[in-house]
C-alpha cells in the first residue's frame, strides 16, 4: 500500500504568470474522469483515470481529506483510457496543464485548470512524513489542503464554474 502525504494551496495568478510559471521544468496535460459515484454513503474510495499526455492510468485513493491518504495506481492502456473517459465517467473530464517546479528540496505541482475549472490553479507538494518542514515559494498563498471542494474529486462534481460569488471569494 502506498501512503500519499501532500499539502495544497492556492495560487498569487500574478506572481505566477511574472515569475513562476517560467520556473517550471516540465509541462504536461492532464485529462481525469472518475469511474464511481463518491456521494454514496458506503464509498470508501475514488477511482479514477488518468491521461498524462500520452500515458494512462487507473488511480485508488481512499477518501480521506488532509494530509495522508491511501493511494494506488496503476499503468492502463492509453486507448482504453480514452474509451474510459469518453463513456464511463460520473461527472465531467477534468483538464489541466501541470507545472512542475522544484523549489529548495521539494518539487512543486501546479495545476492550471481548463474548461469548466478555468480560473483556478492549486499547488500542491508532496512530502516524506506529516510533520516534514516544507518552504514555500512566494507565489502560493492560503493552504486549502483541508478544503473539500479543492481536491479534483469535488472539482468534478461541482466545477469552479458553478461556485458562487461568495465561494469564490473565500479564496483569498
């Protein structure tokens, strides 16, 4: 069993756009659509796939919210993942480019949503352990890591598009 330990935050768009967005050391495109219903009393778990440019996956996290939760992928056929997205999926095919930027010891991902996320970009790092000491680059701002509706999981039932004024206010 794997154990993804992660924090999330939101984004400075400026301070992206001047500076960080040129740190970035590689670029993908990411398609991802759930294959289960998560509002069901009895779920325990999302699964999902997963198109990274041109390399597919079937992903098992368990639905836990905050630092650590139980996580296991595996690679699929890119064909079929297609199929997957385009007939199985509960909910929308979440898009985004994913930066990857190192920052001191850790490597930084930041998602740049499309479609009906546009607008919103999330950071996230991994880490060794909950208690690991991570720096932070000055372009991330508030840490949405125990915030439900940041994760792709909610994103894919109720896209950015749909959050009110007020939702989206609480961002800063």
């Amino acid at each position: 069993m794997a154990r993804e330990i992660e924090r999330k935050f939101l984004v400075d768009v400026a301070a992206w756009q001047e500076a960080a967005v040129h740190q970035a050391h590689e670029r993908k495109h990411f398609a991802q659509g759930y294959l289960n219903d998560m509002t069901h009393p009895d779920a325990k778990s999302s699964v999902r796939i997963r198109i990274e440019d041109d390399e597919a996956n079937i992903n098992i996290k368990s639905l836990e919210i905050g630092l650590s939760r139980d996580e296991y992928e595996y690679p699929i056929d890119l064909k079929d993942a297609k199929t997957m997205l385009s007939t199985l999926t509960v909910g929308p095919v979440i898009e985004k480019y994913r930066h990857y930027v190192t920052f001191e010891s850790h490597t930084w991902e930041v998602d740049v949503f499309l479609g009906d996320n546009d607008g919103l970009i999330v950071a996230e790092v991994e880490m060794a352990s909950e208690d690991e000491a991570v720096a932070l680059p000055d372009w991330v701002t508030k840490e949405v890591t125990n915030l439900p509706r940041f994760y792709n999981i909610s994103l894919s039932q109720k896209p950015y598009c749909d959050w009110s004024h007020d939702e989206k206010l609480l961002e800063t």
